[in-house]
C-alpha cells in the first residue's frame, strides 16, 4: 500500500526536534518511532496514532477517528485518523498525545 508522501513530511518536519525519533516502513506506510517505540504511522492517506487503550474512547469520540484495524484485529491502543481530519493544528495535537503515551513506556 502506498501512504501519502506529503502527511508523511509534515510528521517528520513536526518530529524534526524530538530526540531519538527514527522512521521504518511498516504497517503498509511509514511509522515513526522514538527511542525504539513505535508512536505514529502514516499509512494510505490516513494516521495510526498510538494513544493507549485507556485513552481510545474518548479519541475515537474526534473528528475523523475510528479504531484502528489491521486485517481482521483491532490494533489495541491505537486509533486511525483521517488524513482530511488533519490540518497542522490537529496534526500537532496528535503527534503530541502519542509521544505524550510513549514516553511512559520503556525505551527499546
């Protein structure tokens, strides 16, 4: 599956000053990942954005977000957001609450 190049850019220009962020072909798209974490993936015209289970239900209640699926299964803690939901506020709100999650996890 292609992703969209130019959503891709704006999620690596906004990662620009984070710290040990690294970028990955995966999910069909383009993920990045801070200090070994997977945090957000652009993927087709959309973003998969790593929120944690506790804090999908609300996310899923946004504009432009369903559940994040992959084939048959869910992606737990995870949500997909359409790229037309995506201007550079929302964008912005997004990478920061996935790195706001990833930064509670272990680095790998």
């Amino acid at each position: 599956m292609a992703y969209d190049e130019v959503l891709a850019e704006r999620v690596r220009e906004a990662l620009s000053d984070e710290v040990a962020v690294s970028e990955k072909r995966m999910f069909g798209g383009l993920s990045f990942l801070a200090h070994g974490n997977l945090v957000i993936a652009v993927s087709g015209d959309d973003l998969l954005v790593r929120v944690g289970a506790e804090a999908v239900p609300d996310a899923l209640e946004r504009r432009g977000v369903r559940p994040a699926v992959m084939g048959a299964r869910t992606m737990r803690g995870w949500v997909r957001v359409a790229g037309s939901a995506l201007d550079d506020p929302a964008l912005d709100r997004w990478i920061a609450t996935a790195l706001a999650y990833v930064v509670t996890l272990p680095a790998k």
